[in-house]
C-alpha cells in the first residue's frame, strides 16, 4: 500500500494544482506557499530536529531550513523563551518530527518556531504556548500548533487566555482515544482534524493508489464539552462527535 507523501497531500488539500487521484505513485509537486510563522508546542528537546527536517526535505525535494527559516526556543527563563535544555524523550521526538514535517511539507515558505516545554505538564506546555506566541507574534501573525492535551478540568475556561494573542489561530489535538480534552475544546482553540485514509483502493475500476476520500480516525477523540457549554459551531457535527485528530 502506498504512503501518502507530501506531494500527493497538497494535491489532495488543492495546495497545488489537482490532478484526479492524487497519486503519491505519480503526483510529485509540492506545495510552494507560507508566510509568515507557524509555532509548534511540545514537551522536551529534539536535538537533531533541523537534521532530521533537512533529510526528510532532501527525500521529498522540498527546500531545506536554516537557522533563519527554522528556530527551536527551550521554554521558560526570564523572557520565557530562554529557559534550560529540558532533555530529550524518544516519544516527544517522534510527536515533534512529525509535526515539523507536515508543517513544512505544507507551508516551505513559512518560518517554523518550534517551543520546547520543560515537561509536559499543563503548567510547563502553557509557558511554552506563551513563548510561541510571543514569536509568532513577532513574525506578524501565523498559527500555533499543539499536538498535545488532556482531561477536562472544571477551571480550563481561565487558562483560555494562553490562546488569544491577536493575528494567531490556535489549533489542538483532540487525542489519541474517545471523549473530549482541553485545550481542544477551548473555544479560543480551532479542533476538527481529520485525516486521509491510505492511498490505494480495492474498488473496482480504481487505480492503484488513487486517493478515494477523507474521514476522520477512528481512534481519535472528539464529542460533548463536559465542563462547559459547546459553542454553535461544535453543534453542527450529528451525533455529537466534533472531530478527530492526533
């Protein structure tokens, strides 16, 4: 079965231009836009993360980063982005390389800030968001990206205010398993992910790896807000299952 590729995805989100199926066997442009920043929040340092970008650049023939275009900021310290080398976990690297490349893979042209928290405690990653915000800000704007959450707790609503910075739109993951968490369901956060199925198709008169939809994960999370009231726009999904993300 073939793998979906960064090509073939920016077909299938009309990035570039469409060509029917999508093929990640035959489609081989990539997408060419992005400005401004795109912050990425996780927990602990990645210390090969630009080498690693690079040689999954190289790979897909997307531009490689630099030190201008890709910056890595420890969280915390006194203007807290300065703060000490948390140490790396081998779990937090693979989350951390997969979000630097899909941003990447998506937008070349844009600046990845990528915000390393002390821990990954709420109290550690929330400093970090505050970090990335301060940078993306800087840039003029962009988006933050956090692939990371956790139970709902009755006082959430207070720390919305760690995803209000002006000209930045916030998106989290709505996790690995059933049922809801914050920060994905703060209604300064955008939630909502689904993801393509493997490219390839058993349906009759289907070429080999043709994309042939979109749903969303099976295991991701998603459903009613249980400490607070849904906004309108969680309403609209039937059956209550707002989305799927990782």
């Amino acid at each position: 079965m073939p793998c979906e590729t960064p090509a073939s995805l920016a077909c299938i989100y009309h990035l570039v231009g469409v060509v029917a199926g999508c093929n990640p066997n035959t489609f081989k442009t990539n997408a060419t836009g992005g400005s401004k920043a795109i912050g990425i929040v996780d927990a602990y340092d990645y210390p090969t993360a630009m080498a690693d970008l690079n040689a999954f650049s190289t790979q897909f023939g997307l531009p490689k980063v630099t030190s201008t275009t890709f910056k890595v900021y420890f969280a915390g310290g006194a203007d807290g982005c300065s703060g000490p080398d948390p140490g790396n976990n081998a779990g937090w690297e693979g989350e951390q390389a997969l979000d630097i490349e899909m941003a990447h893979a998506m937008a070349p042209k844009a600046t990845i800030i990528l915000v390393q928290a002390q821990s990954s405690l709420f109290t550690d990653l929330l400093a970090a968001e505050d970090c990335a915000s301060q940078k993306v800000a800087a840039f003029g704007g962009g988006e933050i990206s956090n692939s990371w959450g956790g139970s709902e707790f009755s006082t959430e609503a207070s720390n919305d205010t760690h995803f209000k910075q002006p000209n930045i739109v916030y998106f989290a993951s709505t996790g690995d398993s059933a049922g809801t968490q914050w920060p994905s369901v703060s209604t300064s956060v955008s939630r909502g992910l689904a993801e393509p199925p493997p490219a390839g198709s058993n349906k009759s008169g289907a070429t080999f790896g043709n994309f042939i939809g979109e749903a969303a994960w099976e295991d991701g999370g998603g459903g009613t807000q249980h400490v607070r009231t849904s906004p309108c726009i969680s309403e609209v999904v039937a059956g209550g299952n707002s989305s799927a993300g990782a």
